[in-house]
C-alpha cells in the first residue's frame, strides 16, 4: 500500500494498559500495513470516548464493553447504536482495598492469592463489625456504572454475602484520584484495570484482595467501538483496521516483544506509567502487596488473538448484569439490540478471507 | 435583567476560566452559583448542594463521576441527565467541540437550560481563544530570542551586519520549508557542537 494516500482515522484511547493494542498497531506498522493512519487521541473520561465518537469527533475508540451494550440498549443519550468489529483485550482488573481495611480482613481469613470468595467473606464480617459498631459504611470505588469493573466488584462483594446497594457505597472515580482517595480515606477499596493496581500496591497505600479473572474467567474487558452508521458505509476500512489489530496481538503475544511495549506504552503520550510496573503485569507477574513477592498469574490480563474476539456472548453476561442490578428493566427484549453489537462473525470472515487462522 | 432562580454548579480545575464563565452568568442575572475547585469527594458536594444545571469541562476525569447520577441510585435524590436536545444535534455538539457539558435535574424545561448551555459555549470559546493568543505570544517571545543568539553567532563568526545575518537566517528558512526560528535553533545547536 505505500505510494497510495492512506485512509486516516481518528481513535480515542484512554491512558491504560489496554490501550496497547492501538499503540502497537500504529508505531509497529500493523496500521500502516493495512493502508491506515491511525490518529490516537487520548481522553480523560469514558464520558467523553462515548460522546466524541456519538457526534463523530472520533471514527473509533477504546471502549468498555457495557458501554456498547448501553448504547444499543439505549441507555445513554445519545441512543447511537454502537459496533465492535474487534476486542482489544480481556482482564486486568482486580480489587485493591487500602492498608487499613486488608489488616482488618486479615483477621478474618483473608490472605493473599486466596480464592475470592474467602476474601470477600472476610470482607463480610468486616462489614458486619462495622455496622454492629455504628461506624460508617465502607465506600468501595468503580470506574464508570456501564464497565465490567461495576459488575466483577458486585459479583465479588454477593459471593461473600454482602449486598452492594444496602452494605457499602459504591461510587465511580476517576484512576487518577485513586491513590489519594485510598491514602486520604475517602474509599476503602476499589475495582480497577492495569496500571492502576500496579500504581498503588507500588505506592504502598493498597492490597490486591482479589484479581477479576478469578471472579469472572475470561473476564471481557475493552473493545474498539464505533457508530453502526459507520462501519456499514465503510466495510473495506473496517476488515482493515481488524486484520491491523489481529497484526498487533500477534506481536504483543509474543514474550520477546513486552519489553519493547512496556517501553512504548510508558511514553507520557500513551500511559506514561512505569515501564517496569507494566512489564511486569505483561508476564503475568502480579505483587498484591508491596514487598511480597509476585504471584505468577498469566491469565491476568490477555491481549493475544484469542483475546480480540468480539464474542456475542459478552452481550448476554452483560444484559444480564445490568438486569441484575436494575439498569434495565426485565424483559428481554433489549438483547438482540446488545447482540448486534458485537460482530463476531465479521470478525471471523474478515481474518479468514486473509488466510490467518481464527484464534 | 431578570433574576434568575436556577441554581447553579461550575466543575472546572482551570480556575480563570472558572471566574470569566461565573462572571457572565452572574451578570445574566443568575446569583445562585456555586464554583467546584475540590475534586475529591465530588459527588458528595453536588448532592449536598442539589444543584439544578451542572456545568463541567471535559478535560476533566470527574465527568465519569457525574455519569452515576443518572443511575437509579440512593446516593442522588434527584435523577439528573446530560443536556441533550435529540432535535437540535448541533447545540451539543458545539458544546463538546468548546469543550463543555452540562447536566440538568429531570424535569427541567429545556428553554430555561439553553441560554446557560450557550453562554458556557461562548465563554468557553473565548477562554480558548485567549489562550491560543497567550500561546503564540509566548512562542514568539520565544522564537524572538532564538533569532536573536543565531544573529549574534553569525555576526561573530562571518562578521555580518545584524541585517545581513537575518536574512541569511530568512533565506535558509525559506529554501528549506522552515520557520526562520527553526533554522535559528539549528544553527546554536550547531554552534554548541563546534565550541
């Protein structure tokens, strides 16, 4: 494709781990490859992805999965139905709670590396204690209300017997305040994707009580979403941007390349974290609390080729979820609309006329 | 100018451009406002102060905090949306494209919201481009000073007039597609390698 005009696209990210994917594809040449310049724009709220790619700031954005799903279930404002042709990756999330609270659930059982269920019920007699002693309730913090984070920590929280809505406070914050709402003691705990987790059990002020992909297995995480209305006017550019991406998680599986991506994703434009935090997290080498020694945990967080499949399954995990804890009403019939936008098939006919392999 | 009873909330870390859009409002008769500097503890302060419009800029990361409110939640007493008019698009895209959102409490007519939408836009805008002014003074304060060593390097070493070296400068500037203070730069970066 050199020589001809390549086509350029505008795609928001957000400073995570999971953005890598994007990166890769634009700075190894996986993009270029395809005939496409890649325009990264990083945002600073979900908020603003989902607005700028609804009015068409952006062509596609790194978005968490349950926001496709509300916006096809029409939950957000601007009713835009939504499409992902490809996943960026899945995991990397995990329940960090502050000092304070893992001593006290210390007494309770918890340990680290624990099953969940343990922690999280060490967490219930904590709760319990509290309440019987009048004291405040715990505030646990989530990214956003349509993210997997929202519904891994209530899954968490229900296999140890707390309820979400009655026993604690949910609230979403932003990552960049996380540290200091866990050291000044506005949140308790908090569910959140890479490198935050790695930023503050770094930072001392946080445990890692548990690891999402052992709440969830496979947890979805991000995909690249973009408006319905684009991707059918333009199938070519989208069945490149695919293959482009399937090129990134290809090099991004391979362990002789994290050293490189921990180091580009550390550049102030992209995450700007510790490239020796996130290389640590790309092999799988979890600390859940500072000065103990890692855990090797290589389902952690996944960006290879299996993990770039828009499943339509992610759908039906999702709707129920948010059925589960009331975003939308009962009936189901919202889910063909949360169905379709996960264009799983597309994604395995686009890899296939290329001759790659499905993952 | 009629008195406004609606109250209103301002979230924006850019503390000047919090006090020019404060300024405006106050003068378009609204007198119940409240500027949010604290970001901890956000969602907090908006429920304690009920605000009827919120006002947030959108390089700012609490903006996902707002997005709970339209939860069925307890936290909030009332349900809160995002301004957005589905028959007129453009009136949010403007206020995107300036950089601003804003959400009102359910119920409220869209006719009392939009000239506060609009005035956020335009304070926004102005704030913008005051700051595109601000940046290219300081840029040709810069280059200013850049000009004026590569001068004073090529009047020492080829014992030119001040004019003569400028228009050396200008001309490799133009020849080579650059900027004059680009060719500047190369030539005391230059000069450094060969002290």
């Amino acid at each position: 494709m050199s020589g001809a005009a390549r086509t350029e696209l505008k795609i928001g990210f957000m400073p995570l781990l999971d953005c890598a994917l994007l990166v890769v594809a634009h700075e190894v040449g996986m993009a270029r490859q395809q005939g496409l310049a890649l325009r990264l724009l990083r945002e600073s709220s979900w908020a603003n992805i989902r607005d700028r790619v609804a009015i068409g700031h952006f062509d596609a954005a790194q978005m968490l999965v349950p926001m496709v799903v509300a916006e096809n279930l029409g939950l957000g404002h601007f009713k835009t139905p939504l499409v992902a042709p490809v996943a960026l990756g899945t995991g990397g999330n995990a329940i960090i709670v502050s000092r304070e609270l893992w001593q006290a659930m210390q007494s309770f059982g918890a340990c680290a590396g624990a099953e969940p269920a343990t922690q999280a019920r060490a967490l219930a007699e904590v709760v319990k204690r509290r309440a019987a002693a009048g004291e405040a309730q715990l505030t646990l913090a989530m990214v956003f209300p349509f993210s997997c984070h929202n519904y891994e920590l209530r899954d968490w929280l229900v296999s140890g017997g707390v309820d979400p809505d009655r026993d604690v406070r949910l609230v979403v914050l932003p990552p960049p305040l996380l540290v200091d709402a866990l050291r000044g003691g506005q949140v308790d705990g908090f569910c959140v994707g890479e490198p935050w987790n790695s930023l503050a059990v770094d930072a001392g002020i946080g445990v890692i009580a548990a690891v999402c992909s052992d709440v969830w297995p496979s947890p979805p995480e991000k995909v690249l979403g973009m408006r319905a209305g684009f991707a059918a006017e333009n199938p070519d550019v989208v069945a490149r941007l695919v293959r482009a991406i399937h090129g990134a998680a290809m090099w991004a599986a391979d362990a002789s390349n994290h050293e490189d991506l921990a180091q580009l994703l550390a550049q102030p434009r992209y995450v700007g974290a510790p490239a020796r935090l996130m290389l640590a997290v790309l092999q799988g080498a979890i600390r859940h609390e500072s000065g103990e020694p890692a855990l090797l945990r290589p389902d952690f967080l996944k960006l290879g080729p299996s993990a770039i499949i828009p499943r339509t399954a992610y759908a039906e995990l999702i709707h129920a979820r948010m059925q589960r804890w009331g975003q939308v009403t009962g009936d189901t019939s919202g889910l063909d609309r949360a169905r379709a936008g996960f264009l799983e098939d597309g994604f395995r006919s686009v890899l296939a006329a290329a001759g790659v392999q499905a993952p | 100018m009629v008195e406004n009873s609606l109250r209103l909330l301002i979230v924006d870390q850019n503390v000047l451009r919090a006090s020019i859009l404060e300024e405006a409002l106050r003068e378009a008769g609204y007198r119940d406002l409240i500027v949010v500097r604290d970001m901890q503890n956000l969602l907090r302060r908006i429920v304690d102060e009920e605000p009827d419009v919120i006002l947030i800029d959108l390089e700012n990361p609490n903006r996902d905090v707002l997005e709970q409110m339209f939860q069925v939640s307890r936290v909030v007493r009332k349900p809160v949306a995002m301004f957005v008019d589905q028959a007129d698009r453009s009136s949010i895209e403007a206020a995107i494209d300036a950089g601003v959102s804003a959400y009102v409490v359910d119920g409220l007519r869209k006719e009392r919201v939009q000239s506060i939408v609009d005035m956020a836009i335009s304070r926004f805008r102005a704030f913008e481009k005051l700051r595109v002014e601000l940046d290219e003074t300081r840029r040709q304060l810069v280059d200013r000073k850049l000009i004026d060593r590569a001068k004073g390097i090529l009047m020492k070493q080829r014992r030119l007039s001040e004019d003569h070296a400028y228009s050396m400068l200008r001309k490799a500037a133009m020849d080579g597609n650059m900027r004059v203070a680009e060719v500047a730069q190369s030539v005391i970066t230059a000069a450094e390698l060969l002290k």
